[in-house]
C-alpha cells in the first residue's frame, strides 16, 4: 500500500505530497466545472484542495492514511460534533498511523485573563483571544449570513485534559503534548507551520497520537 497522508480544514494551505481537504462553501463553489475558469485570479483555493468534511467523512477509504493533520480546525466545529470528528479522522487511519493537531490554548489565555482581572481590560482580552462572538452586529445580507450559517467564529475552546480526553474517547493512544517540528515522522514538516503552533508568544495546544496498531 503507498503511503499517503492528509490534511483536513486546510484553508488555502495545500502543500504537495499531502492530500488537502476542506468543507469550505467557497471551494464547493469553486469546484463547479467552469468556474474557476472564470473566477481565474480571484479563485481562493489552489487547484489541488479537495472538498471534503471531516464530520460527514472525508471521501477516502479507511485505514488507508499513515499521518493526518489539522491545525485551527476542531474550535470551529460545534462541540457536538467534534467527537464525530475525532472518530472519523480514527476510521481514515491505518494502524499505527499519526495524528497530529492544533487548537487555540484555553488554559493560557484564562491564566493570563485571572493574572489581569483587576485591571479593567482584562475581560476584554478575554473575550477578543476566544474569539468567540463577533463583536459588532453583522450587517447587510452578506454578513447577516456569514452570522447565522458561518462558522468562522469558535464554537468551543479546549485545554489539554479535554482535547485529551475526547481524542482517547476516540480510540487514540499514546496522546501527548506536541510541538512544531517534534514529530518523529519527518513528512509532517511539509504542512506544518510555525506560526500555528504559537499565539502572542504562548504556545498553542498541539497534540501527537496514534491509532492503536492492533484495531
């Protein structure tokens, strides 16, 4: 069997060697034959991203990925729906495959939100790090849309017993803290970026783990 790897919720990030998924509504547009020959320039996605959603299922068969990436993904999937994530990016593995991932850090920017709470900003910066309501009341037909249907806001923030935890519900082991370019696996330096990994100066929480090599 070849080996392949993919990354899910890639975004305009497609770097080859990988297979590159996103669910996107403008990549549905965008993959219409003929559009993107009209669009031409103003096209967002490079030619090589597929559509696919990890909550629905990325249309590959399972047990066929040695390494999966996402990075900035799960935070803008509803809560509910991240367990279902989770057991699908498991299913899209092989055994002893990898899983590396990236979400914002709850747990810094709540410490540094009970280190300032006397100063009376400190809220304020809390709210705008977790990025969680639009701060302004959206406008006009485009962004009362983008409001009700988008999911470019958080819908949930994660510290590391959580993110631990569901990825274990899911049947990952061997989980662990991560870093940029701390993977044994050295085709992950190909989509990972630094300045994923990091926010403000904090580290970000990325995690490692595999699917068991016995399922």
């Amino acid at each position: 069997m070849a080996d392949f790897y993919v990354q899910y919720g890639c975004g305009t990030s497609a770097p080859s060697g990988w297979l590159n998924f996103d669910a996107s509504p403008r990549l549905r547009l965008e993959s219409v034959p003929g559009v993107r020959r009209l669009m031409g320039a103003r096209a967002l996605f490079p030619p090589s991203v597929q559509y696919g959603d990890i909550i629905a299922g990325l249309p590959l068969k399972a047990g066929s990925a040695k390494g999966l990436f996402c990075s900035h993904v799960l935070e803008h999937l509803f809560r509910d729906d991240v367990p279902v994530a989770l057991r699908n990016s498991f299913n899209v593995l092989r055994p002893g495959g990898i899983f590396r991932l990236v979400v914002p850090d709850l747990g810094w920017r709540t410490d540094q939100y009970i280190s300032n709470r006397g100063d009376p900003d400190a809220a304020e910066v809390l709210h705008h790090q977790l990025h969680l309501r639009p701060r302004e009341r959206a406008n006009g037909v485009v962004g009362k849309a983008r409001a009700a249907f988008g999911l470019s806001m958080h819908q949930w923030m994660y510290d590391e017993p959580l993110l631990t935890k569901l990825l274990a519900e899911a049947g990952f082991v061997s989980i662990r803290r991560a870093s940029f370019g701390d993977c044994e696996d050295p085709y992950f330096a190909l989509v990972e970026e630094e300045r994923r990994f990091v926010d403000d100066g904090h580290p970000e929480l990325a995690l490692q783990c595999y699917k068991p090599l016995d399922t």
